[in-house]
C-alpha cells in the first residue's frame, strides 16, 4: 500500500466513512486523483489533491460561488486541507462526451449552454482577470511547447513576428466583448456529467476565472474531443446570444466566438503538448489534430490570422 493510501485510510478512519471500501475512480490532467467510497448502495468520491494542495482553497471557493447562483457541483461532505483530500458527492461515471452523438447534441449543447448562462450569474469578485497579459501568457504556451519543443520547429524572426502579431489582433477581439462573467475555463464534454436523476453536472471548475462572455461557449461548442459541423454550431453560438439577450449582430458575435476559439486552441496545442513532453502523459497527443483543424480551419477565415494559419500547415 503507498504512503499516501495509508493517509487516506488512517484519515477515512476519523470520519462517519470509515467503513466505506475504497477504489480508484480516475485521474485527470492535473496531478489530482479521485477515489470511489462505497457502502451498501451509498457512493462518494474521494478527491485526492495531496500533489497540489494549493488547487483545494479555489475549489472549496468556486464551488459556493456555483451553489449560490443554483449550478449543480459536488457537495463537500469532509475536508482535510491539511493532507488535501475531500470527500464529495458523486455524479456517477456518464460524460457528455460518452451520450454525444449526431441526433442529440443541439438537445444536449442547448441545455449545456443554459447552464453556462447560470453560471454567468456567479460572483466574480476576486477572481482571477483573464486581462491581455494572461490571455497572451496561455497563447505563448503554443510557442514553446508545441512548435518549438514536440515539432522542434525553429522559427527565424519573421515566424515570431506572425505569431507575435496573430496573438495580439486574438487578444484584441477577445477583449472587445463583454468582461467580468464567470469563467468555469474547461467547460467541454469531458466536465459535464449527466447524474443518475438525468440532471446535469459540472466538475473541474477550480481553475475558474473571471473573463469574456464567449469563453465557455467555445469550449462546449468547439470541444477539443469531439466535433459537429460549423453551420450548425454557428447557430447554436447565436442562439446563445439571443438568450443572453445581447444586442450584437451576427457578423460580429460569430467573430468574438471565433477568435475566442482561437485563443483556447492556441493554449491547448501547448497544453496538450505539455502534458506529454513534461508529465508523460501522452494520451493528449490523439487530441491534437482535431485541436489543430479547430485553429486552421477559423484562422484561415480572417485576415488577422490567415498569416498564422499558413505557418501552422507550413511547420505540420
């Protein structure tokens, strides 16, 4: 038994769960990993933050903002800051990504993007800003990571000058719609759960900040891991602004979604690309080219960006 297991257990033995039987449950691409605590038909989840402590506080925080304003997010049942473990309630093992499929997903998307709205009625106060210097420190992940670590790109002054130039016209338009809503920052079909009562779920919301009104609407309807055709998302992006109420023509509202989109995509090609050099976990790499599409495919619709799109394919 590991040491920390032992923790676990010795910890279990303090609490009204120390009965329970343990299994592992899963790991995500952060360093957390989750545990299933069973007892006749009673199930919890364990999360085991103990390799980053310091992801506890924001969750604990994050999830009151989300319960406040009625978004379904794990009850905290038992903490243990000290040793970084929490017991919570648990959505059971249905993602999105799991039910998705051709003749449900504007069902789907469409009650997901509800709850994107709820969401955006949280309190912000506090919250980290997604201001110019983050949304360019997220971009520059691409650089390094992607380009120039996995691909081993070397680029020469007029590559960076591109990039450098691309990444400011993205940051720009992002920064041109509406600020200060609550940004869950992962919001895709990996980290919406339908629950056994068939309502839906939300997780993973700890890395939450306070940002543009598009960011979670791409991440749901531009999902890194599974893909609809783009007229039909483009309508669901705009009947996301109609709910909002925002008085935006199409024209500009597909832009901001877009180059939204671009940002996060950006980010993630250096995430993903992160994840396998850096932590060893290469199951990201098969999430790259859909990630990749994603970014040529809009980047080349835009004069801003039709110079970044032609780099990219030109380095593949």
């Amino acid at each position: 038994m590991s040491k920390n297991m032992q923790k676990i257990k010795n910890w279990l033995q303090t609490t009204p769960y120390k009965s329970y039987t343990i299994s592992i449950a899963s790991a995500d691409a952060s360093f957390r990993k989750y545990y299933r605590l069973y007892l006749d038909d009673k199930i919890l989840l364990l999360m085991d933050s103990s390799l980053e402590k310091e992801s506890l506080s924001p969750f604990l925080d994050v999830t009151k903002r989300l319960l406040d304003v009625g978004v379904n997010v794990p009850n905290i049942i038992e903490q243990n800051l000290e040793d970084g473990f929490l017991i919570i309630s648990d959505f059971g093992n249905t993602h999105y990504l799991d039910v998705l499929d051709e003749k449900n997903y504007k069902n789907l998307y469409t009650k997901a993007m509800d709850l994107i709205i709820d969401m955006q009625k949280a309190d912000v106060s506090n919250l980290p800003v997604y201001d110019k210097a983050f949304l360019h420190f997220e971009m520059d992940l691409m650089q390094e990571w992607y380009l120039q670590r996995n691909l081993k790109v070397v680029l020469d002054d007029s590559h960076k000058e591109i990039i450098a130039t691309s990444l400011d016209a993205i940051s720009n338009v992002v920064l041109e719609q509406p600020q200060n809503l609550f940004v869950h920052r992962d919001f895709h079909s990996r980290n919406i759960m339908i629950t056994s009562d068939n309502k839906l779920g939300i997780i993973d919301y700890q890395d939450a900040m306070n940002g543009a009104i598009t960011y979670d609407l791409v991440s749901l309807l531009k999902d890194c891991y599974i893909v609809y055709e783009r007229m039909a998302i483009e309508k669901l992006a705009l009947e996301f602004r109609d709910k909002m109420g925002l008085d935006v023509d199409d024209e500009i509202f597909l832009k901001w979604f877009d180059f939204m989109g671009m940002q996060r995509h950006i980010k993630v090609l250096g995430i993903f690309s992160r994840l396998y050099l850096r932590d060893g976990k290469d199951g990201y790499l098969k999430d790259i080219p859909l990630t990749l599409k994603y970014l040529l495919d809009t980047a080349s619709r835009y004069t801003e960006t039709k110079e970044l799109a032609r780099l990219l394919r030109s380095v593949q």
